[in-house]
C-alpha cells in the first residue's frame, strides 16, 4: 500500500519542484525533510529504497532539489557535522519525542553516544542544559543534529539491586517506590539548577547505578519550563504510576493516575529555589 502513496507523493512534489516560485523554495525543502523524517521513523525495506533511488534517475533536477533526503537507511546513515565524519546505526527504541534516534558507530570521541535529528527547540535547548550535549549542528541536507553523551545508568532490570528482590512482588514495589522518589529528587534538582523539567519519568528515561543509589534523567523530548514550582509530591506519584505500570512487578497492580506531571504550566519563566544547602544526594549526570 505504501508504495503507490509514495508514487503520488513524489510525483505531487516533483509538479511543485517544476512550477512553485523562489520564495517557496524553502518550504519545499522541509518538506522533502519531513517526509524523510517520517520514512526514518517508521522503517523502510530494501524494495522500499530500491524505488526511491529509481525516483532518482527518473526525476534527476528533484535529487538536486533535496532527493538526498529520501536516501534513507533503515539502519545506518553517514553524516558530516561540523567536520566529524560519522556512521550512525539506528536505536531500536525510539522514544516518545519526534525525534530519530541513532547511536554513534565511528571509533572516537563519540563513538557509543546517541545522536538525534529532527530535533526541536526545547529538546536542544534543554539538553544543552542538562549538559548532556556533546556536539550540536547541521549536517550537508542541513537536517539539524545533536550529539548526547551516552548515560553511565542502566534500565531498572539490569541492576542487582532488582534482580534480588524481582522474585517478590512485595519488595518489588517497595524498591519502584524508592525508585520514583529518587527520580523526583533528580528531576527536581536538574529543574532547580536549569529550569527544565524533563516530565516524561519512565523506566526508558530513568536510569540507575548497580545499587540504585544514584538516579540518571536522559531524553528531553518532552521536557518543560514551568511557570511555577513543580510538586516533587505529583512527580513522585506520576513516577511511580509509571514505574508500576511497567509489569515489573506483576502482582502488584499499579495506583490510579496521579496528577498531571510536574503539576505546572509550561513554557513560562520561573522563579526556583536556589539548589545550595540541599542536604538531597543526587547526581546531576546525564
């Protein structure tokens, strides 16, 4: 079924190639961006990419106008950002932002770090806050890039401190609980130190040291500036709904919905508290 909608699209945008003046130019670009951002997360087979590369030898002024963004690999791309050549192999989880996910695969600096495209304002903006941000930038297609530094944390389930305790639903739930309150506490020191808060506390976002002594925020794709002070309270109730929903701990059955995450207005400034004296133990690592 894909195949004759992809036809039409690309004969829709060749017509608009040939006759749409110089000021839509740019829209035409982001188009062809889009759609290619729209391939990229919803996977493509070898037929797939065997009929766009017909496309274009069949439409070459189109592969002069943007046809670079429809070669679009399933698992692997090459990109050159700000003078770093570098093959990426896509994530197999992709996350709840709209951005494409990938991990660094060329030796060096970077290599095992994610990089995200098609990525927004506020995802950047607060990434780079966290300091999570290695290397920013636009590639040749001038598609947008972020380098992230990979995370020392691991998934709730590879931790030892899990694994003791899994057999018991009971002590499960007691260590979800104390999962969540750590990752309230992290979440409000990064929203206290940058004024970001990451709002999306699942299992995917929230990482762990071996003894869940230390909580890891990662993926800003969702993350908000609150007009007001967030409730570490909401944070820790919608974390652990979260948490429990997650089937860790099958026998135990999750808590109603809590109130909305971070129980603030987005995208307003804020007034915060000031982290110095906080008797708190959290580590602000990405």
């Amino acid at each position: 079924m894909h195949f004759p909608l992809f036809l039409f699209l690309l004969s829709c945008l060749t017509l608009f190639a040939y006759c749409a003046p110089t000021p839509f130019q740019a829209e035409f670009d982001l188009a062809l961006r889009e759609l290619s951002d729209l391939v990229q997360r919803s996977g493509v087979d070898d037929e797939f990419l065997s009929l766009t590369r017909r496309a274009d030898r069949t439409f070459p002024c189109l592969a002069r106008r943007g046809m670079d963004y429809l070669h679009v690999h399933s698992d692997q791309v090459m990109i050159n950002l700000r003078g770093h050549q570098l093959t990426l192999q896509k994530f197999a989880n992709q996350g709840n932002s709209h951005s494409v996910v990938y991990t660094v695969a060329t030796p060096g600096s970077f290599h095992g770090d994610f990089a995200k495209t098609n990525v927004a304002e506020s995802e950047l903006a607060a990434t780079t806050a966290a300091g999570a941000v290695q290397l920013a930038g636009y590639d040749s297609s001038h598609r947008r890039w972020m380098i992230v530094r990979r995370s020392p944390g691991m998934h709730i389930t590879q931790t030892s401190t899990f694994r003791r305790v899994a057999h018991d639903p009971a002590q499960c739930d007691v260590l979800l609980r104390r999962a969540a309150k750590l990752a309230a506490a992290t979440m409000m020191s990064y929203w206290q130190h940058t004024g970001w808060l990451q709002n999306d506390p699942n299992l995917q976002n929230v990482l762990f040291d071996d003894h869940m002594t230390v909580a890891y925020v990662i993926d800003w794709g969702q993350a908000i500036r609150p007009h007001s002070q967030p409730s570490e309270a909401q944070i820790e109730a919608q974390a652990y709904h979260m948490f429990s929903s997650s089937g860790f701990c099958r026998s135990v059955a999750p808590p109603p919905m809590g109130p909305p995450r971070g129980g603030a207005t987005a995208h307003g400034s804020s007034t915060r508290p000031s982290a110095k004296g906080s008797s708190r133990r959290v580590m602000m690592q990405f």
